[in-house]
C-alpha cells in the first residue's frame, strides 16, 4: 500500500462511500444486527471448529531451550 489509506478509500468496494458523512457520523449502517448485551455472540454461527493445535505437543520442557531469547 503505497498511497495508505487514499488508496483504501479509491478500491471500488469504496466507490459509493461518503467519507465526510462518514467522518460525521451521518452514514447509516446498511444492517445493524440486535444484541441482547454487549457479549452477545447470537450472531455469530455455532457450527464451527476450533482448529486443534498441531503444535501444543511440541511445546514441552523437553523443547523450551529452542525459544531461549526470544522474549524478553
């Protein structure tokens, strides 16, 4: 992204996008899902995997001098 966010507003996804009414807070969202309370997830689907970790058995006591300095 050489232009940063002038080349975000020109994409064409952008094209019909009003970006003083924006800034302004005057731009009505196009859907605004209902929420019971802010940690309502009831819009998000429940038919989905956690991916396992192939990694976790590899983090072991036997492994952690592989990491040494990494973290400060």
């Amino acid at each position: 992204m050489k232009l940063g966010v002038a080349e975000i507003k020109r994409h064409p996804f952008f094209a019909k996008t009003n970006w003083q009414r924006l800034e302004k807070k005057l731009t009505q969202a196009p859907y605004i899902p209902t929420v019971e309370d802010p940690f309502d997830v009831s819009n998000y689907e429940t038919d989905w995997e956690v991916p396992a970790n192939e990694h976790a058995a590899l983090n072991t006591a036997a492994t952690a001098h592989l990491f040494e300095g990494f973290s400060s």
